[in-house]
C-alpha cells in the first residue's frame, strides 16, 4: 500500500515529467496546502532515472486503462487523491471541490504564513474568528491560534467547540471581514462545520501547554464540554491503548530517527510497549540511541509525535490498527 510521503512524491515526480505548462494546469486545480507540499517535494527532489518514471507513467495508464474515455468520476477522483495526499487532507480537498460555498476570502487566507494570517484576523469578533478557523486545515488553524492571545485563544476554541454550523448569514460576514467583498448568493445551505470533534482536531496541532489552558477555561464554562472535546483529542500517550499487533504495525511506518525524539517526551510505560514490540535488538539499539541523545527541544519533540499520529489516524482510518475506545469498550477509530 502507498504511503502518503511515497504518493506525494510520486505526484511530484509526475508533475515535473508533465512539464510547466502541462503541471500548471493541475496545480490549479489544488489547495494552497497541497501546492505547498508539491512544490517543496519537486523543488528538493533528487534526480531521478527513467526507469522510475517509466512505471509511474505504466501506473497511470493502467489506472485510466489503455483507450478508455477519461470523464469526471468522484470514486476515481477520490481514490487518486488519496494516494497522492493521504486520506484527511484528500478529503478536506474534495470537500471543498464539491461544496460551493462563499469562502473565496478563507481560500486567499490559506496562501498565509500563520503569523501574517492571525495578524490579518486577531482583531475580528471571537465568533467570525471561529468560523474562519473552522474552514481551514487544523495544523494551519492549530498554528494561528498561537499567535492569539491566551484569551482570545480561549475564547476562540470554545466558540468552535459549541458551534453546531455556518449559516449564509455567517459565511457572507466572514467573507466581508477578510475581503470586504462578497461574491455570490446568500443561498447556500449550512455547511456541517465545527462542533466538539472539530474543536479537538485543531487542538491537536497546539503545544501542550496552550492546549491544557484552553481545556482548562473550557472546563470553568463547561465541565461537560470540556471532557468531550478531551475525549476526541488523540495526543501520544492514546498509543497505550492500541493493541501490540496495531503497535507493530505503526512501527514499519514510522522511521528511527522521528521515533526517537517523540519517545524523549514519552512516559515510561508507553516506552516499554514500543520497545516490548521490537525484537530485541532492535529495542536495545533504541534504548542507546535514547540515552546517548542529548536535550531535545520541547517543540522537536512534539512535532515529531504529532506526524506519528497522523501515520496512525491513518492506520486507524483504514482499518490496519484497533484502538480501545475511553469508554472502555473495543471500537473502531
């Protein structure tokens, strides 16, 4: 099965063996985030022989088949983008091609930097603030909100956490607020955007520190809630609770060097159940490597964590991995 780095880089590799003009046209077609990940994998991507690209382009023919009419199909649309990108940001991008809505204002807002973005927005009420957040991917939304303010953060989150939709009402004054235009109707139907879980994803790309202040004024608000939004946030240490088959299977995704810094920040039980599920030289090498690693920064350790949860919602996903739910039944995720 491909893996999203392996589709990334093949979508690249396919992108420059079609040429600009022909490579352009698809970018067009693509999200900023999607661009942005192309383009870094095509601009560091080492030369590459024409016996790889002779079967990647045999992968593509076969996939359209030799002779076929090539017509628009969501299913095929789906499955291509999948392997180039991953199965939560191919959704994130069909979602978006597929609703037309009025978001032209969020779509420019996705081509910022976090800072200039947050900068752009910080002065808008917490509540327009949120159904912005709401529309973009929850790493750029995680990264905005720390640039806010510990209170209009807390604020932020909450408002997204309790949010049930985006009525067209809310989406022409987001629009207004980041363009000062608005372009289409005011028909559009409510968009099925923020609410609990989307709360709790866009947490998962905030430091921790952040994120147990903004549960925390949760929590003062709403006991409830805040458990709520706790039990749909998947942080590290929830790899306890995959079985050790799911362990093993995390473990042939994940490389050496990533694994190491996300265990300086992991507890000790969690530890052992990696090791438990290597062979034993394999977990002995990994004990060295630990302890001959000198301090790593708290931010290395988290962002190296969070791209081995992206591998295992992505497991999850596609149902190589069981997790144990928190409500002490077995279930899928």
């Amino acid at each position: 099965m491909t893996t999203p780095e392996e589709g990334l880089e093949k979508s690249a590799l396919l992108l420059l063996t079609l040429g600009p003009d022909a490579a352009s046209e698809v970018l067009k077609h693509l999200g900023p985030r999607e661009v942005q990940k192309l383009s870094l994998s095509m601009a560091t991507m080492a030369p590459q022989p024409r016996t790889k690209v002779e079967p990647l382009l045999d992968e593509v023919n076969a996939f359209y088949g030799r002779g076929a009419l090539i017509q628009p199909d969501e299913d095929k649309l789906r499955e291509m983008l999948t392997k180039a990108l991953g199965d939560e940001r191919a959704g994130h991008l069909l979602s978006r091609m597929m609703n037309s809505s009025d978001t032209a204002g969020i779509e420019s807002l996705k081509w910022l930097d976090a800072a200039t973005a947050a900068d752009l927005i910080k002065n808008e009420h917490p509540q327009i603030i949120a159904t912005i957040l709401v529309h973009l991917e929850y790493d750029q939304a995680g990264e905005i909100l720390k640039h806010f303010t510990d209170r209009l953060r807390n604020d932020v989150i909450l408002r997204i956490a309790t949010l049930d939709g985006v009525q067209p009402a809310a989406l022409k004054e987001l629009n207004e607020a980041l363009t000062r235009m608005l372009a289409g109707a005011t028909t559009v139907k409510k968009s099925a955007m923020g609410g609990v879980r989307h709360a709790a994803e866009i947490l998962n790309f905030v430091g921790t520190a952040q994120e147990t202040a903004v549960i925390d004024n949760v929590r003062e608000y709403d006991p409830e809630l805040a458990q709520k939004i706790l039990d749909e946030m998947f942080v590290f240490d929830n790899l306890l609770d995959i079985d050790d088959r799911g362990i093993q299977t995390v473990l042939r995704e994940v490389q050496s060097d990533s694994l190491i810094v996300a265990l300086k920040g992991a507890t000790p039980e969690l530890r052992e159940k990696v090791f438990r599920n290597m062979s034993s030289r394999a977990a002995e090498m990994m004990r060295e490597d630990l302890e001959s690693r000198g301090p790593v920064r708290l931010s290395e350790v988290e962002a190296e964590q969070k791209e081995i949860l992206k591998v295992v919602r992505r497991l999850a996903e596609e149902g190589q991995i069981v997790m144990a739910s928190k409500g002490g039944d077995d279930g899928f995720v």
